[in-house]
C-alpha cells in the first residue's frame, strides 16, 4: 500500500511538472560549433519558440566534436524531462554508417519533435585559387593531385560525407582537415589555410556575396534562386552525374518525453515554422522552411528512417565510411 502510495505520489509530480512545463530555461545542444550553419538555424529557432514557450528561453549549447555524435549522445543520455533538447542535421540518418560505433540508437534513443528546414550545399574554394568556374576547377585538381586540402566538421558531418562524395566523383584523393564544426573552418579557408569544403548555404550565402571564398557549384538538383547563389551551376549539370545532397534539421527530445511536454515542444516549433521572420531568415540563407508533414513527429521519425535507408547503401558502396 505505501509503495503504491508513493508511486502515485511520483507520478503526479511528473503530472504536475509537465503541466508547468516549461517554468525554466530549455538547454538547445548543437554539436557543432558556435557560428556555423547548424548553430545558426538552432538560434534562429530557439528565438522564434520562445513566444509559443511562453516567453522561457531556449539557450544553445555547443557541445560539437565526433561529426556530431557527442552533442547527440549527451541529449540522448539527459534526462527526459524538456529541458535538454537536440537540433540535428543529415548526420543523424548518416552517423551510423559513417562513423560506424557511435554510443547511442537513433532510432531509440529519442523522441522526434519535428523537421525544421531543408538546406542546399555549396561547393567552396579558397580566395586565392586561380580556378574561377566549374570547368576550370576541374583542371587545376588534376593538376594538383596529392596536394589538395578539403575541410569539414569532423568524420561523420554533412561536410564530410559531401566532401568524401565530391572526392569519389572526381575520382581523386584529397587530404580531408576535421574541424569542430564548419565555422572554423571556414576562418580557415579564408584565409587559404584549406583549399576547398562543401558547406550548407546557411554559412556560405554571406561569405560568397562578400566574396570571401569562391564558389563553384551547388549540390541541389535545381539551381538556387537565392539571389547570391543564382548564378552557381548544380553538381550534377557541372558534369558530376546524379550528385546530389540536401541537409535538413530536426528537433529531438531524449526518449521518454511526457506526452504533453512533446506536444508543447512540437506546437511550439510548428508555431516557429509559420513566423515570417523565422521564414525569411532562412530563406535569405538559401534555407527551405518545412511545411509539410514531416514537421509532424512521426512523419519526421519515418523521414529520418528512409534517409538512413538511402545513404546507407550510397556511403556503403561508395566506400566513404570512416574506420
Ligand atoms: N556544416 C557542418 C557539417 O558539415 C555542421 C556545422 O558546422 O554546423 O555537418
């Protein structure tokens, strides 16, 4: 009797917890460093939620390193109560067959709160390389076979799995660099420190209209109508056939969520995906704001299966994965 007394005193704790939810700050992990393309959707998200929070503030937390896997392996081992929350890319389709052992379940380990964005990449050189166009590129890397630099954030990102991509289609090798994420190392490519990354137009729109890097193509099946990256030809026209890439981000939860601070959550971002100022931020940055059902949860955990289920067998036969 005493047990179930106590047991049900628990319970209406947690009841009652939800019900208040949120009453404190929500902690948003980025595993990526602070200033790069998924950091920048993360804080113009957690601005547009925090009116649909009830005016709590969402505060970004960037737990980058391991392409990614550290920062979603704290929210998947935090506890489950709201407050600890991921925005993720791609590389939690990728990850797993990337980088191979990573410490948590995709599938399992958490619970979907909604898609947010979908987001292009671009293909981007140093300022000093004397390659002015697709065309031209591909010459100067022949040339320079065994010399050449690629950036990325780390064994596992986005920018890792594009660039290992853009290596196998020109069928050269190149010396990959692991950042913390793609904001240093894009500090780095400027200043000609690495030759080349491919990078989500989140983070290369500003630098390629202020002509800090050069940019040579886009990895969308379409040209881009963001007025800085219009005139950038696609991988897949540039003559690498079938190349293609989109990145998109999602929000999570650790597993085991209460059912109505899930819902809150995914209100509150299906609130942030119809605020024209979030919208037009992102657009500005080449980003496609979700407005399908994938922002419903269990539309965006069978979106996520199916990309897992496209790239395994694309990064399997490719052989790009990391040992
Ligand atoms: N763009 C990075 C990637 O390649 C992530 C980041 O720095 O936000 O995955």
């Amino acid at each position: 009797m005493k047990k179930l007394l106590v047991v049900a005193a628990a319970l209406a704790a947690i009841g009652a917890q939800a019900q208040d939810y949120p009453s404190k700050p929500i902690t948003l992990v980025v595993p990526f460093a602070a200033g790069g393309p998924t950091d920048r959707v993360a804080r113009d998200l957690a601005e547009a939620m925090r009116k649909p929070l009830g005016g709590v503030s969402v505060v970004v937390d960037n737990a980058a390193g391991a392409g990614g896997s550290i920062g979603a392996n704290k929210v998947a081992k935090a506890a489950p109560d709201g407050y600890t929350l991921l925005l993720h890319h791609i590389g939690m389709a990728t990850l797993p067959t990337l980088l191979r052992n990573i410490p948590y379940k995709v599938e399992s380990d958490f619970d979907y709160l909604g898609l947010v964005n979908d987001v292009p990449m671009t293909l981007i050189g140093r300022p000093s390389l004397p390659a002015k166009n697709f065309k031209e590129l591909s010459t100067w890397i022949g040339q320079n076979k065994g010399k050449i630099n690629l950036g990325n954030a780390g064994i596992g990102s986005a920018s890792h799995l594009c660039g290992l991509m853009f290596q196998n289609a020109m069928a050269v090798d190149m010396t990959t660099v692991p950042y913390k994420g793609t904001a240093p190392a894009m500090t780095d490519l400027i200043g000609g420190q690495i030759d080349f990354m491919c990078d989500q137009t989140t983070n290369t729109t500003a630098q390629i209209e202020a002509k800090k890097v050069l940019a040579y193509a886009v990895t969308s099946p379409k040209p881009l109508t963001t007025p800085a990256l219009k005139d950038l030809p696609t991988l897949n026209d540039s003559g690498l056939k079938g190349f293609e890439v989109s990145i998109w981000h999602g929000l999570y939860g650790p597993k085991g969520l209460p059912a109505d601070v899930a819902a809150k959550l995914n209100a509150a971002v299906k609130v942030a995906l119809k605020d024209p100022d979030f919208i037009k931020k992102q657009e500005a940055l080449g980003a496609v704001v979700v407005t399908d059902k994938r922002m419903e949860p269990a539309e965006h955990k069978k979106f996520v299966a199916a990309e897992i289920a496209k790239w395994s067998p694309v990064i399997k036969a490719a052989g790009v994965y990391a040992d």
